[in-house]
C-alpha cells in the first residue's frame, strides 16, 4: 500500500515569461555587438560589386567596339546615377511629310542605339547605381573623360580619352582609372 505524500504536482510545458525576457536581452546583446562588424563587411562587399559591375560593363562595350567593328560609347549620368552602354549603328531617318524625293543624307545616317545586355534578353545595357542590388550604399561621385562624362571606343577599342570614375560607400571613395592607351579601366 503506497500513499502518496504531499500534493501530486503535474509538469507545464512552454516558456515563462522570464525565459522569454532573458532571451530577448541576449538577442539584442548579439545584435548590438554584431551589427557594427558585419555592416561594413556589406559595405565593401557592396562597394567590391559595384567595382566589378561597372569594370564589366565598360570592357563589354570596349569589346564590342572590337567585335562588330563598330563605335561604342558609355555614358556615365551621375545624377541618375547609371551608365547607358550604346552602340554606333547604321539607321534610317524616317521623314513624314509627303516629299516627292529625299536626299540619300536624310535616309542612311550613324546613330548611336541602347546595346541589349548580353545576360538579360531583351533589356538594355543599363547599370543603375541606385538600384536594389547597392541599395543606395554605393554612389557614382564622378566620372570624367577629358572634360566629358562620354567615354566612346573605336573599332580598336580604343577609348576617346582616358579618364576616372569615382564611385563612394559610406564615406569611402575608390576612383577606378580608364587607361587612354588600353582602354582598360582599372582600381
């Protein structure tokens, strides 16, 4: 014959509030603490990939100068913050009044037309700087080819002028330098 002594206690599952609370405190202490070492691993990190972005698209449209035998040119907006890659092509000027004859300078002449980006049928060649992929960290500061904001190669390749572009992080600029010789733009 067992008796039981005292009362019978039965096990609650779950969290108290306390358990709750003290985990809560430890969260915010590693948050607190890694945060400020993780931010500016994403910054460089940001800053490392639009470096190559705009290295990239630049030495695309260098060799596709090359390839097609035809001018290219980019055109770097720093107000808008994007590079416009396009190519030098032959076209037609469409005129609509009702003219009996159009001179053969009206019809054929060189324009210059948004290149299509090699990954991403159908869109244009446009780097957008302030997109989501830099989320506003990384900033195109300057960019200056001989006084312009044009860099256009020839069907050798090479470029216009020599010239830098500024790019800035969080207080951090890197200027990448386009070679006048080469056409190659490096940090």
């Amino acid at each position: 014959m067992s008796h039981l002594i005292g009362p019978v206690h039965q096990r609650r599952s779950g969290f108290t509030l306390v358990d709750l609370l003290i985990t809560i405190s430890l969260v915010s202490v590693m948050a607190a603490i890694g945060i400020p070492v993780i931010y500016p691993a994403l910054v460089d990190y940001r800053m490392k990939s639009a470096i190559e972005e705009v290295q990239g698209a630049v030495d695309y449209c260098r060799s596709k100068a090359m390839i097609t035998g035809n001018r290219t040119r980019v055109t770097f907006d720093t107000a808008a913050e994007t590079l416009l890659l396009e190519e030098e092509r032959l076209g037609l000027n469409l005129v609509t009044d009702a003219r009996a004859s159009i001179a053969e300078t009206e019809i054929e002449t060189l324009t210059f037309q948004t290149l299509g980006h090699p990954l991403n049928q159908g869109e244009n060649y446009l780097v957008q700087l302030s997109g989501e992929t830099w989320e506003g960290i990384v900033e195109l500061q300057s960019a200056d080819f001989g006084g312009s904001s044009v860099v256009v190669f020839d069907k050798l390749g090479r470029p216009s002028s020599g010239g830098q572009v500024v790019l800035l992080a969080e207080g951090v600029s890197v200027t990448l330098t386009l070679d006048a010789t080469s056409g190659r733009l490096s940090e």
